[in-house]
C-alpha cells in the first residue's frame, strides 16, 4: 500500500487538531461563566486553558472580567494568594493573644476597570471575600480574629459605587470602613484607622507615581507590624528616568540618585527597582538581626511583548514572609505564563486569520522560570565555598531577597547538586528528599560542598 503523503498526512492532523479546537471552544464557553467569579477556579482548574489552541480568537481562557486588562488579573491573583496565606499565618501565630486584630487597607481603592454591580474583578471584591474566607477558616481552628478592612479613594463617583456596594455587600465578619479624599492628605488619618497594635496589610495601587515617592510613603513605612505591597509602575518611570527636566522627582521617587549613563536595558531596570527597593527598606525602623525589613517583587509583563509594565514591589520585616511571597509568586508566575501564551495565540489569529495549529500547547506549559539551572547551580557552589553554612528560614529569605529566584528554583538546583555528589546535607545524611533537600525551618540544615569539589568550586 502507498504511504500517504507528508502534506497530505499534515492536513489531516490539521483537520484533527481544529475539530478538536471547535470541541474545546464548546467546552469553554459553557463552563467560562464560572471563571468570572473565582481566579481560584481559573487558576486550578486548566481545562479551559486547553481551549487556547481554539481557532476562535474571541475565545479566550481569561477570565471576561479581565478581558484587555490581563495585568490585573496577575495583580490580582497575587493579592489574593498572598494576602490568604499572610492573614491565616498571622492569625494562627496569634493564636494565645484573646482576640488578634488584622487590618487590611487599600490605599487606592477604586473601583476601577469593571462595570460589574459586585465589583468582581476588583481589588475591593477580591480583598472582602478573601479576608471573610480567612476570618471562617480560623474560627474553625479556633481563633476569633477581629478583621478590618479600609479602602480609600478620591474620585466622587468611584467612591459612590465603593459605599453602595460595601452597604450592599461586605460580610458581617469584616469591619469595613470608607475614607474620601487624596491618600496623601489622609496618611495620617489612616495610621490612626490602624491603630498602634493591630497587623496592617497595606496595598497601594496608584495610577501614577507620585503617590509612591519614598518621603511620601514613610510615615507608613516607619510603623511597626507592617507589611506592605506597593506598585512600582516601571513602564513610566523608565521612560522619564533619562530626561533632563525630571531628575529631581526621579531622585524624590527613588530616594536617592541613580546614574544610567551606559547601562543596557536589563542593567537600567536593575538599578532603577534596586535603588527604590534599598530606600524603601532604610525607613522601617531597625529590628534584631533576623527581622530586619527585606523586599521581593512580582514583574507583570505586558500581555504581548518582552516589556515589564509594573514591578509590585512586597516589604516585610520578618523572614517567613519573604519565603511566603515568593512562594505565592511561584503561581503567579505560572498564571502569568498562561495568559500572555493564550494572548499570542489570539493575537496572532486576529492578525493573520489563519491559526496556529501546530502551538496549541503553548497555553498549558507552565512558566519556564527566573533562571537557568546553571546559574543556580553556581550560585550554590560559590554560597558554600568558604565552607559549612547553616541555611535557616532568615538566610534562605535573604538568598531569596538578593536572587528573587524561587523557592522551587533553589530547592531543585540542591536536588540535583546532592544526587552528584556535588553538595552535601549535613543534617539530612541517608534520607532521600528529592522535592524538598532543604528543610530551612526552625533552626534550618546545614550545608556544604563535598571535599571532592571544594577545590574545582
């Protein structure tokens, strides 16, 4: 029998892969109703990210609500699985306190981007159903906490939609409260909001960045039992950085001067979120040696192009709350790397009509992550040159703050190292750890490099 020929055989894979596609696109559009109301669906549930392949470009596997906003969606996916993880952490660790009071404020609340009547798609929705959850989880393991939550805006009509729908809407388990005005006239009426002993989350999403400048933010930054989420808006700030008439505010935003004469790109961005990361941390009041203030950051890229569009810049004073964020980003970044493939693939449909039969898996292959295997891999052989080192959650948490690698990244690079003989755990001799080599907690694991490799790292 006469083999088929490539063409031929290329056109019924073809004809396959589109029925296929139109099945998928079916599936999706019966169940993409429920995406609009929980990320937490969308992000665990990758059925519909299968439907990316789709010859439709209107369909598409984000959420409607975030339709042409898809860097909100990324924002948002990170508060909402940070700020759960941080309120059940804080909540259980104060456990013996009679009644722990947590606090959340969304320093430009909005609602901005959706027409929606329950505000979905909004930091405002996403915090109250995040912190009600919260609030019946640790009831369940018994811990009454008090849950506040403080949203402020300036525009007349975004507030009015804010006051109806927190009058309509907030949970009886969180205390929610409104404030008018310019967050800059209103630090001070805010701190006091907060009170002296309450944990406070602050999210500070402006649309510009003179919000964010460094003396602007520091009668926040300089309270005690603070964290903070801050968006470092990198697309603007990049492109006033280099002209003349703008250096001082550039100087004000940054709190000190940054000389980008020569740099490339990649070293400009470095310097410029390095130097507002260092100022940031120079106004949190000093604390003992463990818990001094450090930063991480989530880079949202824009949906289409190799282009950073905000930096959301995370400061904290205590170690398990580097580790927590950088473990939250790890999913982010996995969510990020799905929708800007699916935003590809419809863009190039709508572009050339025809599609992209041959890349329909691009939409599920999870982010590739922050660096290559070789380059962790150095990193450790130089971390552990000089000998023995006891790796415990405040030096994984700087190790963290100075590489904003992943935990995951960190942990797999010391598998590898280990099963070559090229590291050894001191404290984990004989078991076999192959997801998790390091156990940092508590008093942490000491490391080296195996006598054979000292000389050769």
């Amino acid at each position: 029998m006469r083999r088929p020929s490539r063409s031929s055989a290329l056109t019924a894979r073809g004809a396959n892969r589109q029925r296929g596609s139109r099945r998928a696109i079916r599936s999706c559009r019966h169940s993409r109703r429920r995406y609009s109301f929980s990320l937490a669906d969308w992000k665990l549930d990758d059925g519909c990210l299968r439907a990316a392949r789709s010859i439709d470009p209107v369909t598409s596997t984000v959420p409607e609500i975030y339709e042409g906003r898809e860097p909100a969606l990324i924002k948002h996916t990170l508060l909402e699985g940070y700020l759960e993880t941080l309120v059940l952490t804080i909540g259980l660790g104060a456990k013996r306190e009679a009644r722990p009071e947590i606090c959340y404020v969304d320093c430009f609340a909005g609602p901005w981007g959706s027409e929606d009547e329950n505000l979905n798609g909004t930091s405002i929705a996403l915090s109250l159903k995040t912190l009600a959850a919260c609030h019946a989880k640790l009831v369940s393991l018994g811990v009454n906490a008090r849950m506040r939550a403080l949203f402020v805006e300036k525009d007349k009509v975004a507030f009015g939609r804010l006051t109806n729908f927190l009058a309509r809407s907030a949970d009886k388990n969180v205390e929610c409260e409104c404030m008018s005005g310019d967050f800059v006239d209103l630090r001070a009426e805010i701190l006091e909001w907060c009170g002296n002993t309450s944990f406070t989350f602050f999210f500070i999403d402006p649309k510009g960045w003179s919000p964010v400048i460094i003396d602007v933010l520091k009668p926040l930054l300089q309270r005690r039992r603070s964290e903070f989420l801050i968006n470092f808006i990198y697309d603007f700030i990049n492109r006033t950085a280099s002209m003349t008439g703008w250096q001082d505010e550039m100087r004000q935003l940054l709190g000190r001067s940054v000389d980008l004469n020569g740099m490339s790109p990649t070293q400009r961005e470095d310097s410029l979120l390095g130097a507002y990361r260092e100022s940031l941390k120079e106004c949190v009041p000093p604390g003992r040696d463990d818990y001094r203030p450090r930063t991480a950051y989530v880079s949202v890229l824009h949906p289409l192009h190799q282009r950073t569009k905000y930096h959301l810049v995370y400061l904290s004073s205590h170690p398990l709350g580097i580790v927590k964020f950088m473990n939250a980003s790890e999913k982010v970044d996995i969510v990020q790397a799905r929708v800007r493939a699916v935003r590809r693939l419809d863009e190039h449909a709508r572009r050339s009509g025809v599609p992209d039969l041959f890349e329909d898996e691009a939409a599920t292959v999870p982010s590739e992550g922050r660096s290559s295997p070789d380059e962790v891999d150095a990193f450790w052989r130089r971390y552990l040159v000089q000998g023995e080192r006891r790796v415990d959650t405040a030096a994984f948490a700087d190790i963290l703050e100075s590489t904003n690698w992943l935990p995951k990244e960190l942990q797999s690079s010391l598998t590898r190292l280990i099963a070559a003989g090229v590291v050894v755990n001191l404290d984990a001799m004989g078991s076999r750890r192959p997801a998790k080599p390091l156990h940092f907690e508590k008093a942490g694991e000491r490391l080296q490099l195996s006598s054979a490799k000292v000389i050769s790292a």
